[in-house]
C-alpha cells in the first residue's frame, strides 16, 4: 500500500524508474504482477491480477519490427528517450505502423511533417466489427456510412477527400451512402 493513500494495497512507487509496480508476495517473495506509468493504470492492472487469480498482467507483445510494439490490440510506434519511452502513434494493423515507422525515421524522428493517416477518418465498431466514416464538419460529426470492408471504406473516404467531403457530389459521382 502506498503510504497514507487508501485503496492502494499491492501498489509502490520507483522514483528512479518513475513508475508504479503492482506486486505481490507469493511464497514469501514478492513478485512482480506489472507496472503502470500513473497510478491510475497501477490500480487497473493490479485489478486485472486480483480478477485473474493473482496471474501476472500480460506485458506488451514485441514485433519484429524496430520500435513497434502490440500493446492490447494496437501496434505503437514507440523510440526510448532519456529513459523513457515516448508513442508516436497508434495504428490497427502492423502494416500501418511499419509505413508510419518508416517515414518518422526518415524525418528523424521529427513530428514536424504531415503524415497522412491511412486510417484518418476511419473508425471500427468492435461490437459489429463494421467500418465507418465520419468527420467533423461545421462543428458537427457527420457520419459517411458504414462498410464491412476495409478497403471499400478506405475507397470511399478517399473519394469523399478528392470531392471535398461535398456529400451532393458524392451522389452525383455514384459513391455509396
């Protein structure tokens, strides 16, 4: 428990690591269940342990790609700094993340350049696993329709950017709603 905070047993603070570390004694050792970078993130893991019979939390998943990782369902493009990891993206798909790698290496490592999302406006609902496109316009989220494939979505969208999101156009051009 983290000295005079409630509700933090099995939870401690590194500062030479700035990290929190969700641990527990087991056989009269203590043993490390996973670290959080706020304590918010602690006390989800440190749940996640108690739901799951004290298993360790599962750590991130290393791709063979350089400076990518899959953490829960989305690849990041990460790069350590000073000792700390800092994101510079979170993509879908490997793939995605390779281009976007790729290119901020380029740049070295710079986020002063425009990189075209390949998934800008494109949104997954994970209940009905359906694509969607949708955009903020005048202040309003408008919604572009709905696909089962990726690649027809990304089609649309992209014939959506070429007629400037102009949903008349769209319907004269024969794109679907």
């Amino acid at each position: 428990m983290m000295k005079g905070i409630p509700g933090t047993e099995h939870i401690s603070y590194h500062k030479k690591i700035s990290l929190y570390q969700v641990r527990k004694k087991i056989n009269g050792n203590f043993v490390s269940m996973g670290y959080g970078r706020t304590l918010i993130e602690a006390l989800v893991k440190r749940d996640w342990c108690v739901a799951n019979n004290w298993q360790p939390y599962p750590r991130t998943t290393k791709t063979n790609e350089k400076h990518i990782q899959l953490i829960g369902n989305h690849y990041k493009v990460m790069k350590r700094i000073k000792g700390k990891y800092k994101t510079y993206g979170s993509f879908d798909t490997l793939g995605e993340a390779v281009k976007y790698r790729d290119f901020i290496v380029k740049k070295g490592w710079s986020t002063n350049y425009k990189y075209k999302n390949p998934m800008r406006n494109i949104y997954r609902n994970m209940r009905n696993s359906r694509w969607y496109i949708s955009k903020q316009i005048n202040g309003e989220l408008m919604s572009f329709g709905s696909f089962i494939d990726l690649g027809e979505c990304k089609k649309e969208r992209d014939l959506l950017e070429k007629l400037n999101w102009d949903l008349e156009l769209l319907c004269e051009y024969g794109g679907v709603l």
